[in-house]
C-alpha cells in the first residue's frame, strides 16, 4: 500500500475523472502519471481512476484493477461510444464516463451502461455536443476541467442545471492537472453542487 496522503487546504470533495500510463493509446499521458503517484497526491477526498477501456482490454483489465483498488481508489473506466459499450458493461467497474457523441448509435449505447445500474458520467458533453434531450435523468453530467471552458458553456449547461446530477472532474493526463479550478469556477457561477458518488 503506498503512504496515505497527507491531507491539504485545497483538497477536492471528489475526483472521478483520471488517466493514467494505463490509458496508452493518449499521446497526452506523461510516463509519470501512475496510479501510485495520484494516490500520493490525495488531490481529492474520494478520487477514481478512469483510464481508456478500449486501451484495458485483451488481458490488460485485471492488472489495472488491481493496482487501483490496492492504492485505495476507485475503479472507472472511460468508454468511447457505442462501440466498447456492450463489452464495458460486463467489467467489474465502480462507475463509467462515457462518451456519448451526438448520434443514435451512441445514446443507445449508454443504455448498456445503465442497465448495470453503476453510475455513468457523461464525459464533457459540451466539447461532443451531447444533446441532453437525448439522456435519462439517471445520467450524471461532468462538468470537466480540461474541456468546460472552451465552449460557451453558460449556454451549454444553464438550461439542464436541475435536469441532472453533476460530477466535476480533472480529466488529468499529467500530475500538474490534479486540479478542478475552472470546473469549479462554472460550477459555482452556474449555482450547481456536484454530487458525491462515494
Ligand atoms: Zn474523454
Ligand atoms: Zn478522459
């Protein structure tokens, strides 16, 4: 077990939206970024890691939960449209974010994810341009740091704002984007709480 982290001023309630040297195929992954340095950084009260499924599977799943349930975190994976979802469901997983991109194929998908009745996190809808009408209220929306910000996203998330549920995420490729400052810059001017998970 790596050392539990020390606790700081600035830690977040939760962060559920992480990548690590797991998600391979993300040329935006630093060689750094392990599951045991997030640990250490305990940035979050709850945090999760989500790496890329479509990077998890043929053999690569079990030794990823592992080292995430053994540093004390929680198990996501981040799933890429109707593709992978099907085949995502039958993971033992303790949440998804999905990327639900603006087609059928994908909103039918996500139901796939939702009949495991494990929560499902819509991954930064305003940079795929979700249509909410699309999604049940069982779905939580992300408000994500890495991408909330290069929309108008007061357009984008003022209509829905008692629609859903909001989760805030880093989207973190590298240590240095274990934060949520613009996320929560939105989500403060937006009147939104966020909801816990865990
Ligand atoms: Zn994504
Ligand atoms: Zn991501």
């Amino acid at each position: 077990m790596p050392e539990a982290p020390i606790s700081t001023s600035v830690q977040m309630v939760q962060d559920l939206h992480i990548h690590t040297t797991y998600s391979a195929s993300d040329t935006s992954v630093v060689p750094e970024m392990t599951i045991a340095l997030v640990a250490a950084v305990g940035h979050a009260k709850v945090v999760g890691i989500s790496d890329h499924f479509e990077n998890l599977v043929d053999g690569v799943f079990d030794a990823y939960a592992w080292e995430v349930r053994n540093a004390g975190l929680k198990l996501g994976v981040e799933v890429d449209g109707h593709a992978w979802a099907a085949e995502a469901a039958d993971y033992p997983v303790d949440y998804y974010l999905y990327h639900c991109r603006d087609r059928r194929a994908d909103y039918r998908g996500l139901e796939a994810l939702l009949a495991t009745r494990r929560p499902v996190i819509i991954a930064h809808p305003n940079a795929f341009g979700t249509d909410w009408r699309q999604l049940p209220p069982a779905c939580h929306m992300e408000i994500n740091n890495r991408y909330v910000w290069r929309s108008d996203w007061w357009a984008y998330y003022a209509p829905i704002r008692d629609r859903f549920p909001f989760v805030l995420g880093s989207d973190a490729h590298q240590p240095n984007w274990l934060g949520q400052s613009v996320a929560r810059h939105v989500a403060t001017r937006l009147g939104i709480e966020e909801r816990v998970l865990f």
